[in-house]
C-alpha cells in the first residue's frame, strides 16, 4: 500500500521552516534548498506543496498570523469569565508580542510588514489580519463599554454593516467610537512591537504604555 502523506502536516512543517529563515535572514534570505534542509524534506517535496516562493511566504506569514490568534483565543477561554475590558488587555498584550518567547515571532511579523510594503500579496493578507483583529478589538470595547455588539453599528469602512439591524442614533455613536478606538490601540501595539525589537523601550515601559491607554480608554467610556 502507498505510504500515506499527511500533506497539511508538511505544509505547516514548510511554514515553520520559513518562519525560521526569515527570523534568522529576512524574507530575501529564504531559498528553496534552505526550506528543504529545515523542513527535513525533499526540495521536490517542498515545490508540490508550494509553486512558488511568494506562496511559500505567504504560507509563513498565515502561519505566524493562526499562532498569535491561537494564543488569543486560548487566553481568552483558558481561565474563568473575566469582563470585556480585562479580555481587552489581554487581547492588546498579546498582539504587541512583548513578551520575550515571543520576540522571535515579533522580527518576523515586522520582517513581513517591511515586506508587504513592496509586495502587494503580503499585503492583502496583513490586510486580512488586521481587519480580523479589529473586529474583535470593536466587539471588546464596545462591550466593556456597556454598549452592546459594535458590529451592527459601522463597518471598517464607517458604513452600515450589511444585515444589521437599525440602530438609534446613540448606539450608532458608540460603535464609531468603538471602532477609532480599536484602530488606535491596535496601532498602539503595533508601535510598541517596533519600538521593543529596536530598543527604544523596555517590555516594562511599553507595558506601562499599553496599561496607561487602556486606563485612559475607560475614563473616557
């Protein structure tokens, strides 16, 4: 019988290996002969799962996105009910990737944002990400809040979310501010992701950063 092949397990093994060249040599230091070798697969192997370097990136760059939701996700429903604004902090220290077993994961994150700003593909999937996690930034905050799911209330593009029902004119406000307030901490992490690789802040300091905006985001719900 033909040796079965678990072509879902060897992708993944292909985007770690990926993952692992780019933190050790950026996206133009990832070859074919060098996934393989990581991989411990054929280079053929790695050309039937992937046409291209491009998909093999964008392979890596999915890859590093599902972990840090995972993570997410599993902290949000490990431990017992916590409230929406605790959920928040959460959600907004696991994106900024300060911890230091994350500071791989946070160099290649950046190395593909340095990337996607030349290379259209990477940047439609950055696009993917960030609009998933905003979605769940609005719903958090709108909650926390006390104003309900911001879902219904204004698309990422400020118009009315299709399906949802009508709103009066308060709820309305709410979830546009939901939303700006959900693209502001996000961007907060983001910086914060840089400015910790780079060394212009300590995780102590960028935490203190991230503690003080939420603190400040609650005076002003």
């Amino acid at each position: 019988m033909p040796k079965q092949v678990d072509h879902e397990g060897r992708r993944r093994r292909i985007a770690e290996a990926v993952c692992l060249l780019v933190d050790e040599h950026g996206l133009e230091g990832v070859t074919l002969r060098d996934v393989a070798t990581r991989a411990e697969v054929s280079m053929g192997a790695v050309q039937r799962c992937f046409r291209t370097k491009e998909e093999m990136l964008l392979a890596a760059l999915a890859h590093v996105g599902e972990r840090v939701t995972a993570r997410v996700r599993n902290r949000l429903t490990a431990g017992p009910a916590q409230s929406a604004a605790t959920e928040l902090g959460l959600v907004a220290g696991e994106v900024a990737l300060l911890r230091e077993e994350h500071r791989a994961e946070a160099r290649i994150w950046l190395a593909f944002v340095a990337g996607a700003a030349v290379n259209p593909a990477l940047a439609a999937t950055l696009r993917s990400s960030y609009a998933a996690l905003e979605e769940l930034v609005v719903r958090l905050v709108a909650e926390a809040a006390g104003g309900g799911s911001a879902l219904g209330g204004a698309t990422a593009g400020g118009g009315p979310a299709a399906g949802g029902s009508a709103l009066g004119g308060a709820a309305v406000d709410r979830a546009v501010d939901a939303r700006t307030e959900a693209r502001t901490l996000l961007a907060l992490a983001d910086g914060l992701t840089a400015h910790v690789l780079v060394g212009h802040r300590t995780v102590a300091e960028a935490e203190e950063v991230l503690h003080t905006h939420l603190a400040g985001l609650w005076a002003r719900c």
